[in-house]
C-alpha cells in the first residue's frame, strides 16, 4: 500500500500529465512533481494524513470584508495598522475573516499589476503588520496568477533576454489565429515590445501594463507554489486565484476556461491542502453562470468560487420590483457539495459585472439596468463582444447609491431598500463577502474618478479614520446606520446553524414582489423561512405559503416579533426582510 506521500507523488504527477500533455519539457513529470512538493515545503516524515475530499473548514460565523490596505487612513500611521484598528473596534467578531486586495508593490489597476508578489507595498507597511492581522483574522490574500506588471524585474529580464523571469511571458504573432480569444477589455491584445532578441509581441489579456505570464514554462508554476508557500508562512489561509480562467492560451481556442487551467487549479488545491489542511483556494472567475460553476469540479477544484450572477439579478430585483430572474436563478442552482462554498458578495472594489447575468437578462432589461444605474450616477465599463460590437461589461456604482430608487427614479427608501439586499445576501447559502464600503455606507466618489480617469475609483473611496470615527459616532449619520443596521444583522447570522453555508436552501414560491427561500441546518435542529419585499409597496404574504409547523413556535430573528400561526396573512412593508426561526436564538 502507498504511503500518502507517495500517492500525493502520484496525484501531482497525473495533474501534470494533463497540464503538460502538448507541452514537450525538459524535466520528467515525476521529477516536476517532486520539485513542487519540496517548493510547497511538504516534508515526507511529517505527512500523516490525507487530506478531508468533503469536509468543511467553514460555518456560519465566517463573514469576510473585503477591503484595500489603505481604504482607512490616518495621518503619520501605516495603513495596515490602521485598518487592523478599524477590524477590532468596528466589526469585532461580527467579522472574522478579511480580505485584503493586493498589498504589493504595483505599477497601475490599484494592485492588480504587482511588481513584486515578495514585498508588501511599503506605503501600507510590511509583513510584520499582515501576520499581526492573520493573529486576529483569518485572511485572504490574492494571488494575481494570470498576469504582472510591465515594471516587474520579471519582465524586465524579458526585455534584457537574461535572468530570472527572463523566460516567463507568452508572446504571440499577429497573423497568429486569435479570432475566438475572449477579452474582457477593448485593448489590442498583443504588446508590441523590443527586446534583446527581437521584436516579441507580449499577449495581454487586461492591459498592456500587465503582461500574461506562460504556463507552458513550469518554472512559472514552480514560481507561483514558491509564492504560495510565503503566504502560507505568513499566516494567509484563503487564496483568491485572481483572473485564473485566463490562464492557459491555446492559439486557434478562446483561450478561457481551458482543461489545462482546470487541472492547474486542482494541482495547487492538492498542494496546499497537503500543506495546511485547512488552507482554502477561492477562484474569481468573473464569467457567465454555468461556466462559473465548472470551477467545482468534482469537489477537487476550487473550495469556493465566487458568486457572480448574484450582484446584478438582486440589485435589478430591488430597483425593478421583481423577483422573477432572481427567483429563477436561484432555483438553477445546484447546492455545493461539502467541501466546497458559494463566496457570495454583492459590491466590490470593481463594479457590478454584467458578463454573469447574460441569458439571465435579456438586451432590452440589461440595458434598463444600465440606464437606472447611469441615473444614479454610475459609470459604465464597455468590452468587445465576439461580434466586434460595444457591450456594457460592468456597471461602476457605490452600492449606496445603486439602491436609491427604482427604475422610476430615487425615493425614500433607500436605506432599507440597501439593507434588504444585505440581508438576502446573509440568509443565502454560501459565505457572505462584505465590502468595506457597504458596511459603512460609502456613496460614489466622484473626485476619485476624476483623478484617476478610471471608472472603477467610483468605489473605492479612501476614509480619514478620524473623520470616519465622527461619523460612525452620530446617530444621526447615515454611515452610523447602515454600519449598526449591517452588524446587528451578522450578530443574528453567526449564531443560526441553518445558515452554516452548506446549510440546506430552497427557494419559496411567493409571488413576484416577495423573493425566499429556506433554509436548514444540517442537524436538522433549525429551519429559517426567509423572505424579502423587493417592492416598495407592501405585500400580503400567506404563512400557509411557508408552511410553518404548528407544534413549533416561530419568531423572526430579526424584529423579535414573534409570528402567530393563527393569522392567515402577515403584512410585510417595503423592503422588509424576515428571517422566521424555529430556534429562538
């Protein structure tokens, strides 16, 4: 019988067996395979135990916040120490987990173009300060797999023909067939780049400042586990595999989504999982839903994947007044098996991404949805579609301000209407990823878009800390309140074991105005109906609809109303969410 070292020998090898099948290479897959097991710092005497296929690192008291290491200052302090200020006073252990978006040197994209994956940036402050927050909080670090800055000595050596990195970048021809390539951006895909060896030109997906990176060379792979290893030792446990369907190219294919990239993903899911058993890789795959899906696999492949068809089917639900697409959605949807986890989130530093409601919504209402959202303020993002035609990729808007109004224009409800959809989002299966900017209530930072000429700054406001502090100190604040209105509302999830995010969810049939679901916990102990006026008129729900037994006594956990099974009908106001518990908690 093998040791587990040796069919973990055996498992690598056979993930390079499928990434390297057309790829001719110097070294044998097996020594490739001991390579990175010693790159990833799996020692043979120390490997015990297989990793758990189906097992669950996670339940309902993980919330992550999203946020950049600067999104808080305060003069003369660095950043990361501010924000690990802001993490202990303002959230607690409403929060426990944090994602930090890139914390590298880095040459444009707020990040996403890293210079040096080795080195916090020093601008925010050093290692020292990411270990003292991973002491408090469980994090997540992104891992920019697919591309580099132009400005990395990588790259450079490319350019020089020498040295480390020399030798990393895929480069392509013009008369080369690139007709399918899919393209999040309206860029030329090739760089045009002078080099010791020539003219190369550098295929890059986003931008020209950020050059791919060719994983046919596995001294690429190798690079990337050696990177991985760091983090790890630093005390990260999450890793966002940033852009990763974009890594493998295949000249004459789409270049998106290829088995080869499937198959690197389960190659380093089987690394780290060897490494730290409890170390978990999230993959941002910002594409249509069933694509998205894919990067499950078969519970062998990414622990959670992001939940992108989320974004625009809730806030087009609130600002329409129907849930009927939400609802459809929803029912689509395959629960994931233990092991894995839908990362839900309904704002991030980006925007809202539109390519993961295609066949979803149709032309006529995506472009309804761009117009409200252009009326509230939002920006606009534009990409190629594969006919050569201009199509909105993504809408760029403070969440605060997307939920305003509705489709006939601002109104009174805005508040609520932004704390229904949190409340969607912390009710449905899954890990709720909560950007900073929502939790305080952050509105469009125009300025922002003004200096930087990007869409994306719109939402990705810096605060002064001691200014934010004034604010989140006044009753009167509308920050204050959206920040009490959120928090209290994780209070109540962290402690309901129905919404554990493997949890049982169905999806309740209430009528167009009312969207819900619910939920079980996985000993059976608990049931949650959840239900939320997505409509700014109040609605007559049916509790014969919910199916509420009689021989338990009901309440929603978050009005502390107690639900009486002798009426036939519960009104339920504008934008009211109720989360109605059997378990008084």
């Amino acid at each position: 019988m093998l040791s587990v070292f040796e069919q973990l020998t055996e498992r690598v090898e056979h993930h390079l067996d499928v990434i390297y099948q057309d790829v001719g290479l110097e070294v044998s897959h097996k020594q490739l395979a001991g390579t990175l097991i010693k790159t990833m710092g799996i020692v043979e005497s120390k490997l015990t135990d297989e990793p758990k296929r189906h097992h669950n690192n996670w339940d309902q008291k993980d919330v992550m916040l999203i946020t950049y290491g600067d999104s808080i200052e305060k003069e003369g302090e660095k950043p990361l120490k501010t924000l690990h200020s802001f993490l202990k006073q303002y959230c607690g252990d409403s929060i426990n987990s944090v994602h930090i978006l890139p914390f590298f040197p880095y040459s444009s994209d707020d990040g996403f173009s890293v210079i040096d994956y080795s080195s916090v940036n020093e601008s925010l402050g050093n290692w020292d300060d990411i270990e003292d927050i991973t002491k408090d909080y469980r994090m997540m670090s992104d891992v920019v797999i697919n591309h580099c800055s132009s400005r990395s000595a990588w790259f450079q050596n490319f350019i020089k023909g020498e040295g480390p990195g020399s030798d990393f970048f895929y480069t392509a021809l013009p008369v080369d067939d690139l007709s399918e390539v899919t393209r999040p951006r309206t860029s030329d895909l090739l760089r045009l780049t002078e080099t010791k060896n020539g003219e190369k030109y550098v295929w890059c997906t986003f931008s020209h400042d950020q050059v791919d990176f060719d994983f046919r060379n596995p001294a690429v792979l190798d690079t990337f586990v050696s990177i991985i290893r760091q983090y790890l030792d630093t005390g990260i446990r999450i890793f966002r595999l940033d852009a990763v369907a974009f890594l493998w190219k295949k000249l004459g294919t789409t270049c998106i989504n290829l088995d080869q990239t499937h198959e690197a993903i389960r190659l380093f899911r089987t690394l780290i999982e060897h490494a730290v058993t409890d170390a978990v890789i999230i993959t941002e795959t910002n594409i249509p839903n069933r694509q998205n899906l894919t990067y499950f696999g078969n519970a062998n492949e990414a622990h959670g994947i992001y939940n992108f068809s989320l974004p625009p089917l809730l806030v087009n639900s609130l600002v329409t007044g129907s849930c009927t697409h939400l609802k459809a959605w929803l029912c689509s949807m395959p629960p994931a098996q233990n092991g894995t986890f839908f990362f839900n989130f309904i704002a991030s530093h980006d925007g809202i991404g539109l390519r993961p409601a295609e066949g979803l919504l149709d032309d006529e209402e995506l472009g309804a949805l761009v117009n409200t959202m252009q009326n509230f303020g939002g920006r606009i993002s534009w990409r190629k579609s594969e006919t050569g035609e201009q199509k909105a990729y993504e809408i760029n808007i403070a969440l605060y301000d997307a939920l305003q109004g509705t489709t006939k224009g601002t109104d009174k409800w805005g508040l609520e209407r932004f704390v229904c959809a949190h409340s969607v989002m912390f009710a449905l299966e899954g890990i709720p990823g909560l950007y900073v900017h929502s939790l305080l209530g952050t509105t469009n930072d125009y300025e922002r878009v003004k200096n930087t000429s990007h869409n994306r700054s719109i939402n990705r406001h810096k605060w002064d800390y001691d200014k934010l502090k004034e604010e989140l100190a006044s009753p009167y604040s509308q920050h204050a309140k959206v920040h009490n209105r959120i928090t209290e509302l994780l209070d109540i999830r962290k402690e309901q074991p129905a919404f554990h995010p493997n949890a049982t969810q169905f999806t309740l049939q209430l009528g167009e105005q009312l969207f819900g679901f619910w939920r079980q916990s996985l000993g059976r102990s608990q049931s949650i109906f959840c239900v939320f006026n997505v409509s700014d008129e109040p609605q007559m729900m049916r509790l014969s609809d919910l199916n509420l037994i009689g021989t338990d006594s009901w309440i929603d956990l978050i009005s502390g109303q107690t639900i009486s099974l002798e009426d036939l009908e519960y009104e339920v106001a504008p934008y009211q969410s109720l989360w109605i518990s059997n378990r008084l908690k």
